[in-house]
C-alpha cells in the first residue's frame, strides 16, 4: 500500500509517502507449494511470519519540504520484532505442542527503525521548471543502527535489516 499526500502553496510544497508491507497472520499451503510439508493435507499450517526475513510489520515513511530551490527530506523505516527460531518452537500448531520452547534465551528479535535525512538544491532551474542541476546530500541510517543480535544482515532472513551501519552520500543529478 502506497499513499502520496501533498500540498502545493506557490514556493512551498510538501510530500509525504508513507508505506506499508501488511501481511496475513498464517499462510495455509495449498497443494505443492515451495512451503507445503505434505501435500496430501491441505489444511497443514507452515507458519512462517514473524520469523525473520518476514517480519508482521514493516512501515516506510518519506516526506520531502521543498522551499523554493531546496528541499530536505526525511525517510524512516521500521521492522517490527521476528522470532529468533521457527514459531513451530515457541507455540503450538496443527495440534502439536511447542518443539522446543527453550531453544534461544531471547524468543525475538528488537524492532528496528533506520532514520534518513537528505537536502537538495535545484541549481539553473525554478519551481515551475526542474530541468537543470541538483546537488544533493544526505545521510542514511543516521543512528547508526547495527543488525540487532549479531546478525550479519547478509542473507537468511537477516538481509531485511541494513548491512552497513551510517552512510553519508553527495550526487549531481542532471536534468535536460
């Protein structure tokens, strides 16, 4: 789900994208799926959100400000907590009980938020026309959040949070 909101007011404008990944509380496997543990029984239940890599929630928010020429920006990115192990572990499913509820110490991972912020000028151009140079600067991941636990953010499921810690760019953006 994406929804831009903005506003114009002569110079002054403002945009906000906020985004949503919403998932449903269970996937039901339903004949040969990649996730189907016995294709005979279609009413098994392979419960693989809120593991990590699929967290429950996740949210973007951008919203930019642009004042004549400039323009800043702020983004945020949020990613809801995960289980440290399979749900089959912690809970009950499919009239099981619990595989292995003492499996990890911590039963999930923190929810995470990364911060971005950014600034532009438009140069050779005016707010009716952008074709011209833009200089822009920013910062991402601004509080330098690592991938929580000691993940390594390079693959199986933990590749969904950032890899690097603070990052700072520069670019020129041409516009004919």
């Amino acid at each position: 789900m994406t929804v831009l909101y903005g506003a114009d007011a002569g110079a002054f404008s403002i945009r906000a994208r906020p985004t949503a990944r919403l998932k449903t509380a269970s996937l039901v496997s339903v004949g040969v799926l990649a996730l189907c543990t016995d294709p005979t029984r279609p009413d098994f239940e392979t419960r693989i959100l809120g593991q990590l890599g699929d967290p429950k929630d996740e949210f973007t928010f951008n919203a930019d400000l642009t004042l004549g020429q400039f323009t800043v920006g702020y983004g945020a990115h949020y990613i809801g907590p995960m289980f440290t192990t399979a749900y089959a572990n912690l809970y009950p499913i499919n009239g099981n009980p619990a595989q292995n509820v003492d499996v990890n110490d911590i039963r999930r991972y923190p929810d995470v938020v990364y911060h971005n912020v950014r600034a532009s000028v438009q140069l050779g151009s005016d707010t009716t026309n952008r074709k011209g140079m833009e200089w822009f600067v920013g910062i991402d991941n601004l509080g330098n959040r690592k991938p929580p636990l000691g993940t390594t953010a390079t693959g199986a499921g933990s590749a969904i949070y950032e890899v690097i810690g603070r990052s700072f760019f520069t670019g020129v953006r041409a516009t004919f």
